[in-house]
C-alpha cells in the first residue's frame, strides 16, 4: 500500500543507543528522495528536537530539519496549554524537558505546582520523588510523559520513564496522564503536524508495546521493524499482529 505520509520511531528503528542501524538510515534517505513527508515522533524527553537533529547529523550522518522531529516533550507542553489550568510546573527529568517547558512559559514551583511532570532522569533522587509526591497529594496534575518501562541501549535494556512514574504512581495512588506513545495525545497531534488522515500515514517503529500500540490504539497502520526491544520470536505471541512485520527496512517498499 502506498502511503503519504511516516511516523517514525527513533532508538531502536534508526539507530540502536550509539549504533546507527544502517537500514535506517536508508530508509530516511529513501522517504527523502521520494518526497514523502515523515515526523520522528519519540518518547526520549532528554534531549531537545535541535540536540536530536544535532546527533542525528553528527553521529549518524542522518539530516533532517529540526521540524521533523516531534518529541513527547513538545506534545506535553501542548497538553498543558491545553488544559488552561496555570503555569506552575515541577518536573522530573533532563534539560530536553525542563528547558522546553521552562522556555514555554511555565514557572518552577516545587511546594504546589499545578502540574507535576516525569520524564526520564538519569540522575533522578529519592528527594525529587518524595517532592513530586507531596505535590501529587496536594493536588497537582500528575503527567507522565511516556509509559516507556525500558530503553534499549547497545548494553542491554534500562530502567525508563515509565518505571519512575509506577513508583509515583504506587506512592501516591494516583494515576498519570500518559502523553508519549503508544497514547492518544501524542499521535493525534503528530498525524495534525503531518497534515494528513490517519489512513494515510504508517507508524514504523521497534516497540510493540509504544510504537505498534500507538498504531492499533489510534487506528493507524503499523510496521513493526525487529531492530530493537521486539524480539521476532515475540512476533506470534502479539495479542494483536502489526499491520506488517519486517527484519530490517531495507525490506520495506516505498510506493507513492
């Protein structure tokens, strides 16, 4: 089936931690060369849209405009406006959260902010979990920026977003309003960037949990690429298959 437009996962489609996947890569160069639009839509909150294209180009000689690239920090800060609820913020995560947030107009507030915000931190303590917790109780709306429970990295898996936010989410009772993948918010507003129907856009990613999820829960096409966290003896276990199935994209035709 031909299709206008991608949705594109990152770690573990196009590069794999700091491995470049090289089919990725081709397949980037091949929507490119055929003029076909496409968003990386990511549920990495460290790094900011400019930091991404900046690795992409200088780590894996992979150029793309800085718009193509939609994070679930950028989907967040849009949820929030959204809400029209204040513009009080604590957040747990790195600079490619904070400062997104921070630079759209919210204020730190540590003691009752109107939202508390998790994202992945590597350098994440107990007391920012105690402080998110107080928060949470004291009424603030919890957001988790993605379900993500692990990271492929080229050592192994780690601990993700999605794990700090269960332990907020058992400290507090409370649960989160999930942002990232495979989550209504992110992938509505990623297929509006595109400027296309749903039923012209494919969902690529590794992640059978975020990236295909994001496609059967929103009614979009999925090709499920097994460069990363999905293992292919996984595959006929699914409790519910892909649209496709591939070993690399190099295996996958680009039609218009």
């Amino acid at each position: 089936m031909a299709y206008k437009g991608y949705l594109i996962d990152l770690d573990g489609t196009i590069y794999l931690g700091n491995d470049l996947i090289p089919s990725g890569k081709r397949f980037v160069e091949r929507l490119q060369q055929a003029k076909i639009p496409f968003l990386f839509v990511t549920n990495n909150t460290t790094k900011a849209p400019a930091v991404v294209q900046k690795r992409l180009a200088e780590s894996f000689d992979i150029h793309v405009a800085t718009e193509t690239i939609y994070t679930a920090s950028l989907a967040t800060i849009d949820y929030m406006n959204d809400q029209k609820r204040g513009n009080k913020v604590f957040v747990i995560g790195e600079a490619g959260l904070i400062d997104l947030i921070l630079a759209s107009g919210y204020v730190w507030e540590e003691e009752k902010p109107d939202f508390v915000v998790v994202g992945l931190d590597s350098q994440v303590t107990y007391k920012k979990l105690e402080t998110a917790t107080f928060a949470i109780q004291k009424g603030a709306e919890f957001i988790g920026t993605n379900p993500d429970k692990n990271l492929p990295t080229e050592r192994g898996f780690v601990p993700g977003a999605g794990a700090l936010i269960s332990f907020l989410e058992t400290a507090t009772q409370t649960k989160a309003v999930f942002i990232g993948k495979p989550n209504q918010i992110i992938m509505e507003k990623a297929v509006a960037h595109l400027n296309l129907a749903k039923a012209d856009v494919l969902m690529v990613g590794d992640n059978y949990e975020t990236d295909i999820q994001a496609g059967i829960q929103n009614n979009i096409d999925s090709l499920l690429v097994l460069t990363g966290f999905t293992a292919k003896e996984q595959v006929a276990t699914l409790p519910q298959a892909p649209r496709y199935v591939i070993n690399e994209l190099d295996e996958w035709e680009i039609r218009k």
